[in-house]
C-alpha cells in the first residue's frame, strides 16, 4: 500500500469518528431538552391538580370560618396568579408557586382553630389530597432541577460544548425555592 492510500485512510476516518462523535452529541442533546420539558410538564400537571383543589378547600373552611375572608381572598388571589403564569417561564412559576404555598399555610392555620373543621371528612380529604399533591410537586420539582442539571452540565463540558455553542443550545433555569421556603423552622418550647 502507498503511503498516499493509507494518509487518506486515516483521513476518512477521522472525518466519519468526528462525524459520528458531532451527531451522537447532537441527539444527546436533543435527548436532554426533551428530558427537561417533559419533566416540566409533569410539574404543571401537579400544580393543575393543586389549583383545582384549592377552590373546594376554600369554600370547605369558609363555611366555618366566615370572619377570614382576607385569608380566603389571598389564597384564591395567589391561585389565580398562579394559574395564570405562562407555560414554561420557570422563575415566574416558582415566584407565583411559592406565593401560594404561602397563602395555603395561612389557610391551615385559620383551619387550625376550628375544631369542628378539623374533624369535617370533606375538609380532611380535601386536606389529604393536598398534602399529597404538595409531596408530588417536591418530586417532580427535584425530579425537573435534576433533569436540567444533568442537561446545563452536558452543555458545559468539552468538546460537547462547542457542538452546544454551535447548535445554540442554551442552559435551563432551576425551580428554585423561595428564601422563606429555605429558612430552617425555628422551634421554641
């Protein structure tokens, strides 16, 4: 074999490595992103099953509770601005999530001094399918803040990064909690 023959070998190699390497990246890729809205998606149909709820819980202990309408009007505001956040705009959701996580706490603490309420079937189912839909939307948001740290890392690392910086794909923001949903709860007896 001549020289010649073997250099263009060893070229057409190369060119079918880097071009399979460029599309295996490529798909991954595509993959990750694919992973990240679907994981946003499980996201929305948690928050959907919580404002759907929220409604009859209100009308539930406002029904006990009459003199509380502040209390009431925040929730239902917070729900509604909740609802109404843009599919997809992650930082707006989470601010208007963690406001109504706000809202529903003063809700059960109104709920709190009605021991008439407390014992309601209807109130404590109302309660139960919320308290499990709030422990769906911790998984599903850890679940989302995994999924977009495995995808941000991908784009981030080289080589991979220059086929990122080429095909414009961009880094996804994290469901980030508020401050107030951070700070440790003080106990005090």
């Amino acid at each position: 074999m001549s020289l010649g023959l073997i250099i263009g070998l060893v070229v057409v190699a190369l060119v079918v490595v880097v071009g399979l390497w460029f599309v295996m990246t490529y798909n991954s890729f595509v993959r990750m992103r694919n992973r990240v809205a679907n994981s946003w998606a499980q996201i929305e149909v948690q928050l959907k099953r919580r404002w759907d709820l929220i409604p009859n819980l209100v009308e539930t202990v406002k029904g006990y509770a009459k003199h509380e309408a502040g209390t009431f009007e925040a929730v239902v505001a917070a729900r509604n601005a909740a609802a109404t956040v843009g599919s997809g705009d992650v930082a707006a959701t989470a601010q208007a999530e963690n406001a109504l996580s706000g809202a529903l706490r003063q809700l059960f603490a109104v709920a709190e001094a009605y021991p008439d309420l407390k014992a309601n079937q209807n109130y404590l189912q109302l309660q139960g399918e919320l308290t499990e839909t709030e422990n769906k939307i911790s998984f599903t948001r850890q679940f989302y803040n995994d999924t977009v740290m495995t995808y941000n890392i991908a784009l981030q690392v080289f080589p991979a990064m220059l086929i990122a910086g080429m095909l414009n794909f961009k880094p996804e923001k994290q469901f980030e909690a508020e401050e107030a949903e951070r700070a440790v709860p003080k106990v005090s007896f």
